[in-house]
C-alpha cells in the first residue's frame, strides 16, 4: 500500500468518525416571541439527535451577552417539556436587547451542553449573524 493509499483511507476514517459523532451531538433549535412585557420573552426549545426527537432529557436555559461578558447574564431556568417529543418551552427575562449567547444545558438519556447565539429585540429572536472572514464590522 502506497502513501496515497494510507492517507486516503485514514481520510475516510476520519470522515466517518466526524459524521458518527455528529449524529451522537444533539442539535437544538429556538423560536421566541415577545412575552409581553419589556425584554421577556417566551421560547420554544426544539432537540433532535441524528434527526429524531431528543428524549428522556431535561433541559434548562441561560443566557449572557457576549459583548459585555460577565455584566449580562441571565441566571438558567428550567424549561418545561410540552407536549410535542422533543420541545420545551422557558420563559427568558433578558436585560436589553442584542446578541446573546444561549446556553441549553441537557441532563439525562444524554448530557451536553448547546450556545447557540441569538439577537433578540422587539419582534423576538433570530440566529445572530456572524460576519464572515475578512469582512468589515460596522
């Protein structure tokens, strides 16, 4: 076997082990609207794992903001499960609005924890964009 051969095979290898474990990796996934009060807002969490519903999991939910780390947090809560596999509805009381750093912290059939980035405002919330590579920041 050549050294193409080798590093063609130990690729594929490495390929497939990434892909196994991102199939093991929960994905999550928010929907939040306004609560109806100043900063409050109310989510819908959704988990899948390899496609399916995550279940058999608790879930609890923090946030901070990461412009300003360590002035803006939002102490975790317990998200509720509803009545759909797999979602959960918490009840987030932020301090302003901007891009905050969400953290889904799950317990249970699997353990991990997720940050996903969200600008929120007063419409709800919506993934953060994050400029790309050698673009301006403005």
């Amino acid at each position: 076997m050549n050294n193409g051969s080798k590093l063609a095979i130990a690729l594929v290898a490495l390929l497939a082990s990434s892909m196994a474990h991102a199939q093991r990796t929960p994905q999550a996934s928010l929907d939040c609207k306004p609560g109806g009060a100043k900063f409050v807002y109310d989510c819908n969490v959704r988990l899948t794992r390899a496609g399916s519903p995550l279940a058999n999991v608790e879930v609890s939910v923090g946030a901070d903001m990461p412009s300003m780390p360590m002035a803006h947090n939002v102490k975790p809560a317990k998200a509720k499960p509803t009545e759909v596999p797999g979602e959960f509805q918490a009840r987030l009381e932020l301090e302003m609005h901007g891009e905050w750093a969400l953290k889904l912290r799950v317990s249970g059939a699997v353990n991990d924890l997720l940050v996903l980035r969200y600008e929120f405002d007063e419409k709800g919330a919506r993934p953060a964009q994050r400029p790309t590579r050698g673009a301006a920041i403005r």
